[in-house]
C-alpha cells in the first residue's frame, strides 16, 4: 500500500484517503464544531492566574474551520451587538437634545466663535420645528419627531456629549465605524469578532443589512489588517429595497452540495500542506475559513432572510404592514433573527439616495420622513428583544456619523456637526431612563462628560467584555486597536 506521501505526490486513491491525508477533512470539522459547542455552553468563562488576577480565557486559541468562541477579558454586560446606523448625520437638537434657547434667540447671531472648519456657509440660530415632551418614570424629553420611540424612553441611555473631528461625511463614517478617518482600518464590528469569535458555525459573526455604498463603503465594515474572517457579510445594499437583500451567491446552480464539498476538502488538502512549510501565513487560513463558512451558510442564510415564519402580529409590530415602515422595519426584523442564532454584531442602516439625514435644506419634509420610516420599527423591535429576554445582554447603538448645527443653512436646513451631537443605547448593561453629558445652551459643542468616538468604542468593547487597551493586533511593526492610543470608558452608563 503507498504511503501517505505518495498519495500525495501521486494521485489519491480514495476520497476517504484524501480526508485522511488533508488533516481538515470532516473529522476535524467535526471535532471543531465539538469544541465551538462546549465553549458556547461555557459563556463568558473567565480564568485565574491564582492571585485573582483575571486572564482572558482561549485568546490566542487556534482557528480550525470556524472563529473559536474566546474568553472575554472580564465578565461582559452584553453577549451581541445591533447598530442601528442613520446615515447623514440626524439633528439631535431636533430628536434627543432640546434647547429652550433656540427657540427663544431663534434668528440670532450665535452667541460665540463657529468652529475653525465649518462644511459650509452658515446663518443665524434656527429654533426647531418640533416639540419635546417628557415621557416615562425617567422623564426625559423626545421630540415629536419619535412618539414611538419616546414609548422606550426608560430604557434608553441617551448620549448627548458625543464628539467627533470631521465635518465630511466620508471621514466621519470612517471615525465611526474603524475609529480612523484617514487610514484603512478594522471595523468595529470586526474587532468583536476577532475578540470574542463565533457562537454559531453557520452563520458569520458580523453582518450588515442594506449598508451604504458611499463615504468609505466596504471599509466601513471591512476587517482591513485583521483575519479575511472577522470581516462583515453584507446583506444587501443601501440602493436597493431589503425585500430584495440577499447574500449574493448563497446557492450554487452549477455544483451539487457533494461536489461542492469534495472541491473544499480537496483545497484544504492542498492548502493545509502548504500552512505546514509557510505556518505564518494566517490570512490563507482565514481564507479558508471563510470558504467553509460560505459552503455551511447556503442552508442557514435562506431561511433566516425568509420573514415567512414570522406572525402576523410580529410583522405588524415592526411596520411590515405599512408601506412607509416596511423596509427599516424588514431590516429589523431580520437583525432579530440574526441576533437570537448566534450573530454577535449585527449592522442595520438606513439610508437612500434621495434624502437621508443629511437635511442642508428642507429640514421639516426631510427629518419627518426619516423618522416616519424609522419610529415604529425601532419601537418594535425593542419591545420584540424585551418579549423575547434579549434586550438585557443586546446593546443596541443608534446615531449616525454626526449631528447637525443649531445655526441655519440657508432658511430652513442645518449644516454638518461633529463638535457635538446625540447617540443613545439601550440594553446590554447600560442605564435606561438616563442622560449622559450634554451640549452647550444651543447645542452646538459637546459641553460636559465630553464623549470622543474612541470613547464610544472603548465603552461599547467594555460592555462586551473587552478591554479596549488589550483589544490589540500587531501589523506592519506596531500594535493596532479599535480606539489607538485613545479612548475612556464612561462608566457612569453602566447599569
């Protein structure tokens, strides 16, 4: 009988000898998938080193066919993700921060310096539209912008000291999502990935619903430097309707699932050989854990996309039923599904190309058609994860890339915002019903408890059990992480 190495060199006798030969074949995806189960019965485990000192638990664990689950660095508040992102830039003077002064000096000059760069031209103060009412045991303010939404008010932590650096939105969406304005960097999203792994094999670890194409596009959810893996699957894209978002390429027409599955073991073989002379070469086996995650979602992706099982009630909760809500509300619904199979980060975004949030002119018709597309679906799906017990480990993140000026452009819009603006989060371990900071008397500079986004990345790490200085990947000579050599934790959010 020929050796393993003539097999090799020569042609392979029988499948069952290639997987044999490979050292991936279906029996270490088998003891992986073992092994990702144990780990996932044993959530959030945490180690010692004798003195009390907490370790992180599996950090530098091997991948083999799926993202490991990872120890986190200290007990986590939250278990996953939602970012529900408003691309353009929503008015928090006009939605989570009121200022009485507005309305009061409203047509004035505004009272101090504008910043050195402004985006555009700017005018006098312009009060807002909309009214604000007190709402739940908490009594915080939501504009009329958001009835709805105000319904959750108490479980909403809301930010109102959140700063930034760019006034464009292509820096800004970059700042957000990677922490870097100027440099290709790992997303978010990534970083959790790459942090925490997988709790489900079938499904990626981070996804994006219908994310924008524009002002950074797949960089803004892209893994850059960080293993092929950690990267985002996008579902979709901002220019088309999220009745139509599908992962592309999620059935094969061409390749039966037997065959498909002998082309895979057939490359790792071949790969794995190559891995045992080039061991370093990290990005190859990401790669290939990628191929194999793509072979393993053609069965779990299609029925998740499918709202079909989904009652009547939950499709109304949502806004299914509504033309004006059916597509934000489509996309909720779907990151629920995501989130309650093991997804860890999940994106949603709204966004067209007509008018986004991004309201230079025509503030009233442009925000009210925002909201109205948006309220009752995010409404919905924070009393579905309550319903359900998922909110209280879900941190569930809104905003967009900035806010907008309390001073006009033109007669009736506001121009861009970075110095400060609103966010707010909800479940995952942080405060419902409270304020956190806030903005000057008109809303224009985030004032006190000041929030930078490496802030916001180190607070949102923190709740998901990482240290954000430890959080770090080297590459090219130095140490990377998500917040640089920034970044604080506002633990005064934390429940």
């Amino acid at each position: 009988m020929k050796d393993v190495k003539e097999r090799e060199l020569g042609t392979i006798g029988t499948r069952r000898e290639l997987l044999r030969a490979s050292a991936v074949g279906f029996g270490q995806l088998a003891f992986a998938s073992m092994l990702h189960q144990v780990a996932a019965g044993d959530d959030a485990k945490i180690l010692t080193d004798g003195s009390g000192e907490k370790l992180s638990a599996g950090r530098d664990s091997k991948r083999s066919g799926v993202l490991p689950v990872k120890g986190p660095h200290h007990v986590p508040r939250a278990k996953r993700v939602v970012f529900l992102f408003m691309k353009g830039g929503p008015s928090h003077v006009d939605t989570f921060d009121p200022k009485p002064l507005l309305d009061r000096d409203h047509g004035k000059p505004l009272p101090f310096p504008l910043p050195r760069v402004t985006f555009a031209k700017q005018g006098n103060l312009l009060r807002s539209p909309w009214k604000f009412k007190q709402y739940g045991e908490s009594g915080l303010p939501v504009s009329s912008l958001f009835p709805h939404v105000a319904k959750h008010v108490d479980e909403l932590c809301v930010l109102r000291s959140v700063h930034g650096t760019n006034p464009a939105h292509g820096g800004a969406l970059l700042k957000l999502h990677t922490g870097s304005d100027q440099f290709v960097r790992p997303s978010m999203g990534s970083w959790v990935t790459y942090g925490l792994g997988t709790e489900n094999e079938n499904l990626p670890t981070f996804v994006t619903i219908c994310p924008t194409l524009a002002h950074g596009g797949v960089n803004n959810w892209g893994a850059a430097f960080l293993p092929a893996d950690c990267q985002g699957t996008p579902i979709g894209n901002a220019s088309i309707s999220s009745t139509k978002a599908t992962v592309k390429h999620i059935s094969n027409l061409q390749l039966s699932n037997d065959d498909q599955r002998n082309q895979l073991d057939f490359i790792a073989m071949l790969n794995a050989k190559h891995l045992e002379r080039y061991p370093d070469e990290s990005m190859l086996e990401s790669r290939l854990n990628s191929f194999e995650l793509a072979f393993r979602m053609q069965r779990s992706m299609p029925e998740i996309q499918s709202l079909n099982a989904e009652t009547q009630a939950t499709q109304h909760l949502y806004g299914i039923d509504d033309p004006v809500t059916e597509d934000f509300g489509r996309q909720c619904l779907m990151a629920r599904r995501l989130l309650e199979r093991g997804v860890r980060f999940v994106q949603v975004t709204h966004s067209d190309s007509e008018v986004q949030w991004d309201q230079h002119s025509d503030l009233y018709h442009g925000h009210t058609k925002n909201s109205a597309e948006v309220d009752k679906p995010i409404a919905g799906f924070l009393t579905d994860l309550k319903q359900r017990g998922l909110l209280e480990d879900t941190l569930v993140l809104w905003g967009g890339e900035f806010g907008r000026t309390p001073t006009a452009q033109g007669t009736n819009g506001r121009d861009h915002n970075p110095h400060g603006f609103t966010m707010w989060m909800a479940g995952g371990g942080v405060k419902g019903g409270y304020a956190y900071g806030a903005t000057d008397e008109y809303g224009y500079y985030a004032a006190e408890n000041k929030m930078h986004v490496h802030d916001l990345h180190a607070t949102l790490l923190h709740l998901m059990g990482l240290d954000h200085e430890r959080l770090t990947y080297r590459h090219a000579g130095r140490d990377f992480r998500l917040t640089d050599v920034a970044g604080r934790v506002a633990t005064d959010i934390l429940a």
